[in-house]
C-alpha cells in the first residue's frame, strides 16, 4: 500500500522528493500518512477534494484484495500548521 501512495503521489506533485508516506498498524486498521511539501498539499487535495477523494478510492480497492480497512490522511506540517508558539512554552508573559 505505500509503494502505491508513493507512485502516485510523487507523479502528481512539483516536489517527489519531499513526498514521505508512513504506515501505523491500529487494530483492523491500516492508516496510511501522507505529507508533502506545503506548496503541494492543494494538489494533493484538488478541486472540492477531487483527488484525495480519487486516491482514497483507489486505495481502498487494493485494501480489499488483502481484506483489509485503510485509511489515507494528509498531515500538514509547516507554516501554518501544527502546535503554535505557546505549545512550545514561548508564550507571551
């Protein structure tokens, strides 16, 4: 499964490089992680959800073959995103 997100992600982005797909086991799920460069996370989610919605379909295909439940999530590190300055313990006094 992340061979799969791999190929196709890294086709559809400016930066394949940057592309990191990760897999964590939780119970009867596989949850697959996606990150790409922060410039590329609206390629990666398209036009109204496009093509992640195109991905999670195929994705979820090739899950049934191994009789199994996968989930595929966009994580979006960056500017931007993710804890603030006050989670660092740079709160203002």
């Amino acid at each position: 499964m992340r061979e799969l997100m791999e190929l196709l992600t890294r086709s559809l982005v400016d930066a394949p490089d940057a592309v990191d797909v990760r897999e964590i086991e939780d119970h009867d799920t596989l949850i697959i992680e996606l990150r790409v460069a922060p410039d590329d996370v609206g390629k990666i989610i398209g036009r109204q959800g496009r093509t992640i919605k195109a991905l999670r379909t195929v994705l979820h295909a090739a899950a049934i073959k191994s009789n199994r439940r996968v989930q595929l999530e966009v994580v979006e590190d960056g500017p931007g995103f993710g804890p603030g300055p006050e989670a660092a313990g740079n709160a203002p006094a």
